[in-house]
C-alpha cells in the first residue's frame, strides 16, 4: 500500500510531494530592494545598493541573496528539516533556491556548506547546509564543485539565537578552518557558502574569512531565508 503524499509544512494530504495550496502563498519570497550584502530589506533602492550598516562598515561577503523571508511556514520548514530528521525536505529546499543558485554560481565557483562540529553532527546525523548543497549540484550538472570538506569547524561555539551582533560575532570568531589539503582549491577561485538562515551574517562572514586568508578571490552566499532581528547597533529593522 502507498502512502499518500503530505504537505511539507501542514501535514495535509496532497497528491504530490512539496507544499499545500493553502501553506503555498504564505511563503514569501524575499521583496525588492534587499541589500546586496546582507539581505536586510531596504525602504528604497539605494545607489550602492547596501544598507546603512553594510555601507558603514563593509562585510567581507560580497553579495547574499535570501531566498525567501523568514515566516511561519518558512521556520515550520526549517525546524522540521533541522530537528525531525526529514531528510526528504531536502529536495523542496534545494528547488526553491534554484534561482537563487543560478544567480551566484559562476563554472569556477566553489560550493561550500555551512559545516557543523562534528558534536553537533552525531547528534543531528546529517548537514541540512550540506544536503541542500549536493542537491543543488547534482541538479545543476555541476557537482566537481560541491566541496563539503573544504571547510572545517573546529569550535563547537554555544547556540547564538537571541544573540546579539557583537554577541554573536565574538562568539562565533575562530570557530572555523580551511582543510589544509584543500586549501590550494582556494587560489584564485570564487567561493559560495551556502547555509539555510542568516540574522546578523555572523556565521557567514566568520566562514567567509577564512576563505579569504586562502586567497579565495571573491564570497557570494545563498541562504533559504532572512530572519529579522532587531538590536542597537542596526538602523533598521530587518527580516533571515
């Protein structure tokens, strides 16, 4: 006997695997004009094309696109893929950050998933970053630059939710390395983290730096989605 299908985020019984007509609609891709390098929404297009905060004090990451914004059913995706071990969401996440994929994907770009400390891995048993990565590879014919070990963490930091910024970057500082037997993959070549939610871009811009110490020529990254947080030293508020 064959199991029906279930929608993604509600449960519901459809014919298909993906998402519901019903949960479909609540997922809101991220609006334009967003900074280019931290994904922030911005109230009008701006001539750099950054926020105040990013135009203030430059991130090492060149250019981010967050697919979609970070909402009720877009964190019911992402705690269902990250605490229930539904592997299977694998699939709809890498769809759903096809475009964004095809955006910043270069035929030299590197694609590096977020990697977790190997503590946290046995617990969880598997990377969504890194599954979500292979998938968008295998899909887009490109799989020689999927590199899941290029990059290492080697300090099983505490959780950073409800951190803030400085928080979260002093926590996250020296948390990553580059696997040395890799490293040479670097010189010369762009990079593209790949993670599922970005905040503050802490994690990211922490990996980023180590790419660059390697002389990787440029860091572009794509993440599900933008959550909002809001703290003192931003000017705005923003939405992962």
């Amino acid at each position: 006997m064959a199991f029906p299908a279930l929608c993604a985020v509600c449960d519901t019984h459809i014919y298909y695997d993906g998402i519901c007509a019903n949960c479909w609609p609540k997922l809101e891709p991220m609006p334009e004009p967003a900074c280019r390098k931290c994904a922030r929404i911005l109230h009008h297009q701006t001539i750099t094309g950054c926020c105040e905060v990013c135009f203030l004090n430059p991130p090492i990451i060149t250019q981010i696109i967050a697919a979609y914004r970070y909402n009720v059913i877009s964190k019911s995706l992402i705690l269902k893929f990250k605490y229930a071990d539904r592997l299977e969401l694998t699939t709809i996440f890498s769809t759903l950050l096809s475009p964004a994929f095809n955006q910043l994907c270069n035929p030299d770009t590197l694609v590096i998933p977020i990697p977790l400390h190997p503590a946290r891995y046995c617990k969880r048993m598997f990377n969504r970053s890194s599954e979500i990565a292979r998938n968008l590879c295998k899909a887009h014919e490109c799989t020689p630059l999927y590199q899941p070990s290029l990059l290492e963490r080697v300090v099983n930091t505490e959780r950073v939710g409800g951190m803030r910024r400085s928080q979260r970057a002093k926590t996250l500082k020296g948390a990553f390395t580059i696997n040395h037997q890799k490293q040479n993959l670097l010189i010369g070549n762009s990079c593209l983290p790949i993670d599922d939610v970005i905040t503050t871009g802490s994690t990211i811009s922490e990996a980023a730096k180590k790419t660059f110490e390697c002389r990787c020529l440029t860091g572009k990254c794509t993440l599900f989605c933008k959550r909002a947080l809001i703290d003192n030293i931003q000017l705005t508020s923003r939405l992962i």
